[in-house]
C-alpha cells in the first residue's frame, strides 16, 4: 500500500488532533477512526483499529510521561491499576466477539449519559482531591477501576479513557490531573494487549501507522502540557464536551438506519 504525500499529510493532522484530545481526557478516537475512514475508505474495520492504536500506544505513552513528570501519583494507585487493566482488556476482547453489536453501542450511550449527567451536577467534581480510601485499601481500589475499565477496553473501546479518568475522579477520589495521568498509563498497558493480537494477526499497516504516531505523538505532547499548565477547570471543562461528544456519536450511529 503506498499515499502520496497529502495523503501522508492528512494523516499526520488526524493524528495529531487526536493526540491532543485524547491527552487531557480520553476521546481521540472520535476524531480518527471517521478520519482514518474517510481518507483510506479500503480499510477493513480490523485494519483501521490495529493501525490507530499502534499511534494511541505511542502517544498516550508520551502524555503519560509528560503527566507523571510533573504531577505526583502514588505508585501503590499506578501499577495495580495498569497490571489489571492490561489483564482486564485481554478478557474483554474474547466476550466482544459474542455480544451484539447494537447491545454494546446502547450500553456506550447509556455510560456517556451518566457520565455526563453527573459531572454536570457536582460542580465542584475532580476539582480538588477527596480522596475516599485509606492508602492501604487504595491499591484494591486501583485494581478495580483498571480491571473494569480495562474490560471494557477489550470488550467496547470506544471513551475508555474517559471514562478511566471520570472513574479515578468519582470512585477514588483523585483530582482531574492526577485521573487524567493514571489514565494515560493504564489506558496504555490496555490498549498493549488487543493491539498485539491485532498486530500478530497483520491487521496494522505500518505505512499508514507511521504518519499516525509522529501526528499523535506531538499532539499528545502539546495536550498533556496544555492541560498541565491550565489545570482541572480546563481539564473538566473539555471533559464535558467530549462526553458530550461521545454521547451525539453514539446516538447518530443508533438513529442510523
């Protein structure tokens, strides 16, 4: 498969506003797979996955060092939540290849309006920690949140790192920042174990995974500092909208005919 160099070009721009997006609070993949459709309409839907996520690994892997760089997060919340979460979207993947399409697209609807509705109304929500564990039970707490959004990974994918950050904010307790930076790290180990069955199955074009990870991982970059720098109203802020987002997405595609 050979593109020409706007094609080259395009690519790289899908990348990087996905980068950027997806490096404060998840949701990139609403820009790139109707991107990456769109600008290569002969890619099988197996293709255009394994292809993204070769570029999501590389640049949520940057936003996760740019985040734990500067902003401290415990390592008994970080590595439970990672290990369970790489386990977790493994699982996932063998229940998503038995359950209904339609089913999976109703229950990422029914999540994004919960989400939504909820963050909405507690205004004050991942604004400032409230930590709701004692640190010797946060560890079990971190392993929950990774195996059940790392499921979900394997099992929908679509706003898992949305969701991973409003989980780590809701149930744990952390502020957005400090969400959005283990977020980054677990959605990696995550994304780690369906795109290595993906890759061994020849399903990632490298010639298009290219552009991809050099567009995604600057965009990461300058996303993760942005959010860094103007702090979690921002970070709340464009978490809404994604949500928001997700929710219009999802209903487009059930109203569909």
């Amino acid at each position: 498969m050979e593109i020409d160099a706007t094609l080259w070009l395009l690519t790289a721009l899908a990348g990087f506003a996905a980068g950027l997006i997806d490096s404060i609070v998840g949701g990139g993949g609403l820009v790139l797979t109707p991107a990456m459709l769109n600008l290569h309409p002969g890619l099988n839907i197996l293709q255009a996955i394994g292809t993204q996520r070769t570029s999501s690994i590389m640049g949520t892997s940057v936003a996760a060092w740019n985040y734990l760089r500067k902003i401290h997060v415990e390592r008994r919340i970080i590595l439970p939540a990672c290990a369970a979460a790489m386990a977790a979207s493994a699982i996932g993947v063998q229940f998503a290849k038995r359950l209904d399409p339609d089913l999976l697209k109703w229950t990422v609807l029914a999540i994004c309006v919960i989400l939504a509705l909820y963050t909405a109304f507690r205004k004050d929500l991942g604004l400032k920690e409230e930590r709701r564990f004692h640190p010797k039970h946060e560890s079990v707490a971190a392993l929950s949140i990774g195996a059940a959004t790392g499921f979900y990974n394997g099992l929908i994918g679509p706003g898992t790192g949305t969701i991973m950050v409003f989980a780590f904010v809701s149930f744990l307790g952390l502020d957005f920042l400090k969400s959005s930076a283990v977020s980054k790290a677990a959605n990696v180990s995550a994304d780690i174990s369906s795109w290595t069955v993906l890759l061994l199955s020849g399903f990632v074009l490298w010639v298009l995974a290219l552009p991809l990870v050099i567009g995604n991982m600057l965009g990461s970059y300058i996303g993760s500092h942005m959010a860094i720098r103007k702090g979690q109203a921002f970070v709340r802020a464009v978490f809404l909208v994604i949500v928001l987002a997700l929710i219009a997405r999802q209903a487009w595609q059930l109203a569909a005919p």
